[in-house]
C-alpha cells in the first residue's frame, strides 16, 4: 500500500494541474464557440450577384472551409472531453500514471500535454 502512495502525485500537486485543465477546458470551450460561429457565418458570404464563375468558385470553396470547420469542431470536442476525463483521473488520483508502464508521467509533459495517459516511453514503445 506505501508504495501506490508513492507511485501518485501529491494532493497539491494534483490540485495545481486540476487549476490547469479547468484553464485549458474553459479556453477550448471558447475557441469550440468561435468555430462554431465562423461555421455559422459562412452560409452567407455574399456572393449573390457576381459572376457565375466565380460564385462556382467561392461555393467550392465555402465547402471546403464548412468541411474544415467542421473537422475542427469535432477536434476541440474531443479536446474537451480528454480533458474532462483527466479530471475524473485526477478526482481518482490516478491522474498522471501511464496506462501501459504504470509509471509516473513527466511532470513537464503533462503541464504541455495535461491530457496524456502515456508517458514518452510507452509512447516511443508505439512506433
């Protein structure tokens, strides 16, 4: 048991990466909105009264930019929620263990990446 205490990060260690995820959460929740209203916003660029070609082009191009919009949407909705489930670690004190080693995560690696359930060493075991 002495050594899973060990094996953790402390409580106030724990607490100042909480303080850094609830950042990182509320500054992705804002750019998620921004994204969401440029999405919006592209419906009506207001091309109406040039000419055919180009309005074929700025359509084409409306496309890829909903379609871009879109993937990044879905990126920072997923931030989101790894985000919020390294606060359900941290809530656990599981927070900062790799899921392959076992093994305390950098310190400086998850102030970067707060995210991370694998440590550089797992993650280099990847390749």
């Amino acid at each position: 048991m002495a050594n899973d205490i060990k094996n953790r990060f402390s409580d106030k260690q724990l607490e100042e990466f909480k303080v850094l995820i609830h950042d990182k959460i509320e500054n992705a929740k804002h750019q998620l909105e921004l994204i969401k209203s440029a999405y919006m916003n592209d419906s009506n660029n207001g091309t109406e009264d040039t000419s055919p070609t180009f309005k074929a082009f700025e359509e084409g191009s409306q496309v890829m930019s909903k379609e871009a919009n879109s993937q990044l949407a879905i990126r920072q909705e997923k931030f989101i929620r790894d985000l919020s489930n390294a606060l359900l670690r941290i809530e656990n004190k599981t927070y900062g263990l790799c899921r392959v080693t076992g093994k305390l995560i950098n310190p400086e690696r998850l102030k970067l990446v707060p995210h991370a359930t694998l440590s550089i060493e797992a993650k280099n075991m990847q390749k």
